[in-house]
C-alpha cells in the first residue's frame, strides 16, 4: 500500500509548491495541515495561495466560518474523511502544512474526544484562584488516572477551567475514545536558514499587506464578526484588526507582527525538532534546492 507523503516545515519555507509539485509527480492529492486555512474568505492573512494548487484537488481548506473556533478533534474527524476519499479515487494523500499538533495527531493516531462546555461549572469556579484550580485539577486527575501536561493545563484560570471541566466530563461519561489509526507516512522535512527565512517572512509579510491584508480584516469585521473573535486568530489577523480598529499605528503593527511571525517560525522547528525525539524520523531537504531536484528526493525515498 502506498504510504502518505508528509511535507511540513516553518512558514515560508515553500511547503505548498513543493507538494504541488510532489503531488503532480505521483498522482497525488494534498491535504492541508494548516489550523487556520480551514477558514472561508481568511485568504490572505493565511497565505492560502489557492493559485499555486491550480490542476491538484486539495481539502480540508475553507470548510467553516469565520469566527467559529474549529479544534484538533474536527480536523482528526475531517482529515480521515478526506483521507479516505483520496485513497478511494486511488491518489496518494499528501499531507502539508506547519500546524505540527495537527500533524503528530495524524501521523500518531491521537485519541479524542470531544467534551462540550459546562457552563454551570464555569459559572461555579469563576473567580477562583488559579492555585484553587491547580488543586482541583489535581484531584480530579488523580480519580480519572490522567497526568498533568507539564504546566500548559494550568498557565491561567481560563485554561484551568476548561481542563477541569475535560475531567469532570470524563468522570461522568466513561465511554471509550474514538480510536482513529495511526497513518504509516514517509515525513519530508523543509529545511530553510534561520537568515533566509526571515527575510523570506518580511518580505511576504510587505506583500500580504499590498494585497489587502488590511482590507480582507476590515471585510470580516464588516460582517459582524467582533474584533475579540478575529484577534483570537493571532498573527495576522490579531494585529492587523488592531490596526484597522485603531489600536495600533501602520508602524507598530508591522513591526510587532513581524516579530510575531518570526517567533511563530521559531517555535514551528521546535516542534518538528520534538517530533524527532518522540520517535518521527523526517528527511530534511534543503528549501533553496531546485524544486525538480527536491522533488527526486522524495520520490527516491517513496
């Protein structure tokens, strides 16, 4: 059985011609790793680039609203039904993007489940302390037999809640997960210079704006959606709607927005890197490789 083709690496890096070219090479289909692509008429402050796919079928882009909040467990449900259906037609899935949790659940078979909120226990613990919470949590772990994760459970009183109120359900609801497989992949790594793709990032970032990045944000807020909602996105749409509603300069923006992406792009390789030590092995290419040249090393190791 043909393996999935991964390809991830940080933004602006290339992944997307890469896998379209990868793709037309091998009768491919790709299937997009990207946490916020999955957004209808967020174009330009996603870089979905739909232009460049031109001939390859590609999913799971542009499949809910903005202002919506679409998590892990929706992409595990849609990725396997897209999944499925390329293998169907008989084309190799290529999986793209930089979202690296979306990626390992995949790849690793995450089990989830979904848990809807509680809002009478949240209308309890609000107002509590963040130590209160941390507390609670523990106690609460203890009786399901889950351990705490690191400290990203108990970072603020927001987060807290919420995974007391993932316990609480779990207590209540002692249904088995929803088992998805693991998918057996080979990984191919974007490797680009940390120098390059900076200047890479500031430059696309100079383009997006010209193209209307600010105009896109003000269509979205036009349609009612809140200020709040769009900045929950981050990166782009956290800054730019600060622009727009006047809370930051042309200036400012830029320039925090630029640095933000940077650190996005930092903290993208520190993913990979783990995914490394928890046992993925990936092929590092090199991103200023002819694409033909790229394209032969992956088909080689297919």
């Amino acid at each position: 059985m043909q393996k999935m083709i991964t390809i991830l690496g940080p933004t602006a890096s290339g992944k997307t011609p890469l896998a379209v070219a990868v793709a037309r090479r091998v009768g491919g289909e790709i299937l997009s790793a990207d946490s916020r692509q999955v957004y209808r008429r967020m174009d330009i402050g996603t870089g979905k680039d739909l232009s460049e796919y031109q001939d390859v079928r590609y999913h799971l882009i542009d499949i809910c609203e903005p202002g919506t909040k679409y998590n892990l467990f929706q992409y595990q449900q849609d990725f396997f039904t897209a999944y499925e259906q390329v293998r169907g037609r008989g084309a190799v899935p290529i999986l793209c993007g930089g979202t690296g949790l979306y990626i390992e659940a995949v790849l690793k078979g995450y089990h989830l489940s979904p848990v809807p909120q509680n809002q009478p226990l949240r209308d309890r613990l609000e107002g509590r302390s963040l130590e209160e919470l941390t507390a609670m949590l523990r106690e609460l772990k203890a009786r399901t037999g889950t351990t705490m994760h690191n400290t990203t459970d108990v970072d603020s009183a927001q987060r807290a809640i919420r995974a007391i109120e993932i316990e609480t359900y779990t207590l209540e609801h002692p249904a088995p997960l929803r088992e998805l497989p693991a998918v057996p992949s080979v990984i191919i790594g974007v490797n680009i210079d940390r120098d390059l793709r900076r200047e890479k990032i500031t430059r696309r970032l100079k383009d997006r704006l010209d193209e209307g990045m600010a105009d896109e944000v003000r269509a979205l807020l036009s349609e009612g959606i809140a200020p709040d909602a769009l900045t929950y996105y981050g990166l782009e749409y956290r800054y730019v709607t600060d622009y727009v509603v006047g809370r930051l300069s042309y200036d400012e923006m830029f320039r925090q927005l630029e640095i933000a992406i940077h650190q996005f792009a930092k903290r993208q390789m520190t993913w990979f890197r783990g995914m490394e030590r928890r046992g993925f092995h990936i092929h590092w290419i090199d991103a200023t490789l002819p694409m033909d040249d790229k394209v032969e090393q992956i088909v080689s190791l297919l």
